[in-house]
C-alpha cells in the first residue's frame, strides 16, 4: 500500500522535482548561508523549514499527509481540538513509521477562556495545561513534539498567563516539547509583543494576511518579535470570511501565501489544503516566490472588496463640506465591524471631534471614494458610537 | 465588572444580530427553559461569515460542512454551567459530517436524536440539520446526569424525529468498527472533483481498511465523476457501469464499483480476494 516516492512524482500534475533536498535540509546550521531559495531558520530554534508547511486541520484524509510528507513538506501543524483530538490521533498513526528527524510537528491547546474579557480563570492550573501536554503526546505517539503553542490568545493578561507558562517551561525542561509557542487569531500585536517582552517564547503563530486591516502592526510585531529572535509561523493567509458581509472575492491560495512570505520575517506559512492538487500547486510557491501582475491585482481587488480596507488614497481629503475626517472615520469603521473592537472604535470616534450633526444638512454626500465605498452609510454607522456610553465598552 | 461585560457582550450580539448576513437567515434556535437553571445572558448568534469570531481557525471546517448558523448561551446553576451551542448544517448529512469528524468512538453512546455521546463532561448529538454540543464546568459528579438532562431537553425543542444516514447501513457489518463512520462533504480521496462521500473503517485480522461510498446528484453527475477520476489516476477502460479493479497513486490497488448515483469503493485494501469478495457486495448493494 505504501505510495513510492517515484510513484507520487510521476503523478503530480506539477513537477515537484528540486524538492528532495528539503527534508536533508532540516539538519543544515542556521548560520549557514540560504543557498536554496525557499527554506527560511525558524528564528532561535534553528530548524530550517521550507517556507510553506501543512496545516493538516482540515483534513482526516492520512495518504494527502502521507503525501505531503513525500513530496517535501516537512513541518506539519495541528491541534488537540482539531477534530476533538481524532486529528492528532490520524497524524500519530502516520507519524509512528518514520524516522523522528524527518518531520518537524507543532500542536497546540488551550484552557477555557472567558470570551468576553479573554482571561483565564482559577481552573486554569498548571495541572490542567500539563495534562493538555500530555494527552497530545500520547495522541501522536511521540516522546516530544517541537514546537507546543499556547492556543488561540487574544489578550497579554492571557498570553503570560503564569500556570501555563509554568506548565511549559517543565515540559521543555522534561524534554517533552522543544520549544514554546504561542498561536493567536485576534489582537495580535499585542499576543505577539507579549510574547516577545515574555523571553519564555520561542515561537508566534499569528493570524496574517492580506485582508487584515491591522496588518501593518502586525507586520511591526512580527519584525520586533524576528529580531528578539522568535520563529514566525504565519497562518489563516487567505483570511478565511473575515471580510464579513463586505466580502465576496474569491482569491487564488498561492497569491495569499505569497504575500505572507513577502515578509522576511516569517519563516514559514502552515497552508490548510485538502486536495493533492492543492498541496502540489503550493509547493511550486518554493520555486518562485514573485507576486505576478494578475496576483497583485487580484490581492488589490479582494483587499478592496473586502470592504474594511481604507487604503489611505487620500482621494477623498477635502471633499467634505464639513472637512470629516473621512480615512480616520473608515478605520473606526473597520476597528467596529472588521474585528469587533468597540473599545478602539469608540476611542478613535471621540477622538475625532466631530461636530454634533456630522453629515449636516448635507442630502447627497459629495465625497467620491476611490473604492466605491457609501461613505455617508459608514460614517452614519461608526459615529452611532458616541452616543454608547462608555460604559458599556469600556 | 461583570454587569459591563455582560452589556458589552449583548451589545456585540446586537451588532451581530444587525449583520445583513444574518438577518437574511431564518429564526437563531429557541433555547428551552431547564428548570433550576437561569440563562446567563442573552444568546450569541453566529452566521457563516462570523463563526471565526467565535471558534477561531476551528470554523474553517464547519464552513466545509455548509454550516449555516450557530445559537450559544449558558445556562448556570450556582457555581455550575452548562455551555449549549446549537449548529445548524444545511442538511441532516452536512451535520452529521462534522459530527462524525468531531465523535470519539470510545465514548458512551446515546439514543439522543439521531446519535449523542457523553464523554468527560461533554455530550453531543445530532438531529436533523443540528449538531448539539453541550460542555459541563463545575458539574461535578452529577455531570453526565446533568448534560443529558439539557441534552434531552434540547432536543426536545429541535425538529424530528431524526436518523442516521441510511446509506451507512449498506456498509458489511463484519469487521466494522462502530461509530467510526463518515460523511466527508468536500475533496473526496483528496481530489477536488470528487464530490461528497462516506467511509466506513475496517479491522479484520489486523487488516485495517476502509469503504466508501460516493454518492452523486443523479447518474450523469457520477458519470462525470468517475470519468474524471479514471482519467487522473490513467487507468484507460471504457466507461460503463459495473466493477473496476484500478491503482491509484496515493491511495494503492482499490476496487470500485460503479451503479446510478454511487460509486463504492476500497481503500488501502491490499487483499485482492477480499476486494473481490466487496464487490460482489457491492454490486448486490447496487443492484438490490
């Protein structure tokens, strides 16, 4: 039953060939110069990885891991919720037969949060999380796992939470887990500066793409993060739905990652993919890294589309009749429906020092926007916010 | 502290609740009143473009699932609570896709609608189009007690009466293992073109294995899919409907048997005999 090596590159549709070097490469110092193109160090862990990986989340298909395996993917990415545990169980069935330096694989797992204020409460004990540890490991039958993140945080507070902290540093010591990570889908400049300033940190796995109106922080925290000397592991690159109700463009997989890896300082991209197809035509991102023309401008079109994006034209300065400051107003817009963030929103709004009747006696809004947008609707909607008290936000 | 977060939660809800995606959607699920329990806050609702919010990167495969809304709230009891999320999936098959992902076959099993388990201080079950998942914290010993008591409660409310898929019926008893059944509703064998499928896992004197059954809109959609299987694996035959013995790249020798809407089929079965022996099951599926 086991898919030669031959046989699987002779049924790629793309040619994956030049990628055999990449599972010798894992051993390669990290000092050494980046000869091959599409390797990157994974900061202070000095493993060298191929700039994409597998996030094997979305799938319980074994022989598309098997595969992956085989054509060059070497890092794979999983977590004790995926699937309710099944999935590291499916990755420890394929795992057990081949050679433990062969694969580099970082799981995950958390502790109940509060959803609203994302902290932890007195259940989450140093205990619970080692037990989290544990449990992964007897899951994918390994003795250790290389890189073990603190899952799905949004807040500092949570993000140093100590317990868990704690529970790491023991697994590390124990030789359970290599190195410490941190993965985290909102808020994360401030998850990954706090795993930064926290020195216990190796490793962030940040939500990161084209779509995220705040990704020029994140990009800044990425880079402090980088020059600390933590590993960057991006991931959610197509951005998922988080356009909301704005979005609608569908967007080429390959032109999401690559703009991810546009940034020097991420080392790696987990790609969710569920076909072989897929897994082939990412791979070929290894081999060219460039954005083409039609890829920029599809990631110009879907930025737009998504509608949350001001792009900061300026276009639109000095149409107002009431000289609103419309690009600060569209940042609130997006800080309220892009990701939820009353506080910010709020903040920005009163910030501003709008007039009272914003919008006058104006009937037709006389301000163009480059991106089509009805600026007089979002601006209705966002300064809506002054009259919540602050209470209620705050 | 808490009055604030609780305004701020249900003022997000309302923003929620005002999405135009939502508001296209039917009625968020009803929760029922469970005696000696208070509502803890009103319940969030979540539509297919803010599940993210919710379940993070986890929302990537409810969405392949075709979900459509997701109701939550908590239902607390002194220092108890109890989590209830309701999911609701386009069809009773979608919903029992992403159940069976999530179902761990070393759980207690309950006759819950169409199928529930308890497993430490967690019980799910589908019925219908919804898939239930109910959490306990500070449950304490009465957990499973008190998460069926909800669970039944809940289901009381959902429509039914609710069943497994039929289809998984057809799947040879012997050297089945139970409740490890799927419904993979996208990329089926990991190829695009294939639509959705539902596998059934075997052990049989350490030979572990599964079958599969695709299953199309009508008899041309099939068609269309084996055509286009055949051509990608480069197994040249004519098409018509009846058994194929083909070798497949990434899956090995699989036998596949073609009739109408459905193709049954092998995977990682090396036992040539045994796959001959499916199908003539098969083909007495097909031909019932």
């Amino acid at each position: 039953m086991a898919i030669g090596r031959r046989d699987f590159l002779k049924s790629t549709a793309t040619s994956l060939g030049g990628f055999a070097y990449l599972s010798a490469s894992l051993t390669r110092p990290p000092d050494a110069p980046d000869k091959f193109e599409g390797t990157r160090v994974l900061g202070r862990t000095g493993i060298r990885l191929p700039i994409v990986s597998m996030g094997v989340m979305n799938t319980d298909n074994p022989q598309l891991v098997r595969a992956a395996l085989e054509a060059g993917y070497v890092f794979l990415d999983t977590a004790q919720g995926y699937q309710r545990g099944t999935n590291e169980a499916m990755l420890g069935e394929i795992l057990k037969d081949r050679p433990r330096d062969s694969f580099v694989i970082a799981t995950k797992a958390s502790l109940p949060k509060d959803q609203t204020t994302g902290g932890y409460g007195p259940d989450a004990t140093e205990e619970a999380y080692t037990k989290k540890i544990d449990t992964s490991l007897k899951s994918l039958r390994l003795d250790y796992v290389d890189i073990y993140h603190h899952h799905g945080t949004w807040t500092r507070h949570a993000t140093l939470h100590e317990p868990i902290l704690s529970a790491l540093q023991k697994a590390k010591k124990a030789g359970k887990i290599r190195w410490i990570g941190v993965s985290t889908h909102r808020n994360e400049p401030e998850v990954i500066d706090a795993a930064t300033d926290s020195k216990i940190y190796d490793v962030v796995l940040p939500a990161y793409n084209f779509r995220q109106q705040h990704a020029a922080e994140i990009q800044k925290a990425i880079a402090r993060a980088a020059a600390a000397g933590l590993g960057v592991v991006g991931m959610k690159s197509m951005g998922g739905n988080r356009g909301g109700a704005y979005a609608s463009t569908q967007i080429d997989a390959r032109a999401c990652i690559k703009w991810v890896l546009q940034d020097p300082n991420v080392h790696t991209v987990i790609c969710g993919f569920t076909t072989f197809d897929q897994m082939a035509l990412d791979m070929t991102i290894l081999k060219d890294l460039t954005l083409s023309a039609a890829e920029r401008d599809q990631l110009r079109t879907a930025s737009v589309d998504a509608g949350l994006y001001c792009q900061g034209c300026g276009g639109c300065t000095g149409q107002c009749a009431q000289g609103l400051p419309i690009p600060d107003l569209m940042r609130a817009h997006m800080y309220l429906y892009g990701y939820r963030n009353l506080v910010a929103a709020q903040d920005l709004v009163l910030s501003l020092a709008l007039p009272r009747d914003v919008c006058g006696d104006c009937v037709a809004c006389p301000v163009a926007c480059a991106n089509g947008w009805n600026l007089k609707n979002r601006v209705r909607d966002v300064v809506r916010l002054r009259d919540v008290p602050a209470s209620f936000v705050a | 502290m808490k009055t604030r977060a609780w305004l701020r939660l249900a003022l997000l809800g309302l923003m929620l609740w005002a999405s135009p995606s939502l508001a296209a959607g039917a009625q968020p699920f009803a929760f029922p009143p469970v005696d000696g329990w208070t509502l803890a806050g009103q319940p969030q609702v979540f539509a297919p473009d803010t599940l993210y919010d919710y379940i993070n990167g986890g929302s990537d495969l409810y969405l392949k699932y075709d979900f459509q809304e997701l109701t939550v709230v908590e239902y607390r009891k002194d220092a108890m609570s109890v989590s209830a999320e309701v999911y609701r999936h386009r069809t009773p098959d979608h919903a029992f896709g992403i159940y069976s992902q999530e179902r761990v076959p070393s759980a207690e099993f309950l006759a819950i609608g169409a199928q529930g388990y308890y497993e430490n201080a967690v019980c799910n079950f589908i019925q219908r189009g919804y898939y239930v998942k109910l959490s306990g914290e500070n449950t304490g010993a009465e957990d499973r007690a008190i998460l069926l008591g909800f669970a039944r409660r809940i289901s009381e409310t959902l429509p039914g009466p609710s069943a497994l898929p039929e289809i998984l019926s057809a799947f040879p008893a012997e050297g089945k293992k139970a409740n490890a059944e799927k419904f993979i509703a996208k990329d089926f064998l990991g190829y695009g073109f294939l639509h959705a499928g539902f596998t059934a896992d075997y052990d049989r004197s350490g030979r572990r294995y599964q079958l599969f059954a695709i299953v199309g809109d009508d008899a041309a959609d099939t068609r269309a899919m084996l055509q286009q299987y055949l051509k990608q694996i480069k197994h040249e035959a004519p098409m018509a409907e009846g058994a194929y013995q083909v070798t497949d790249a990434y899956h090995g020798a699989m036998a596949l048997f073609w009739k109408g809407r459905h193709i049954w089929g092998t995977i990682g079965l090396s036992d040539a005999e045994l796959r001959a022996a499916y199908l003539k099951h098969f083909e007495g599926i097909a031909t019932r």
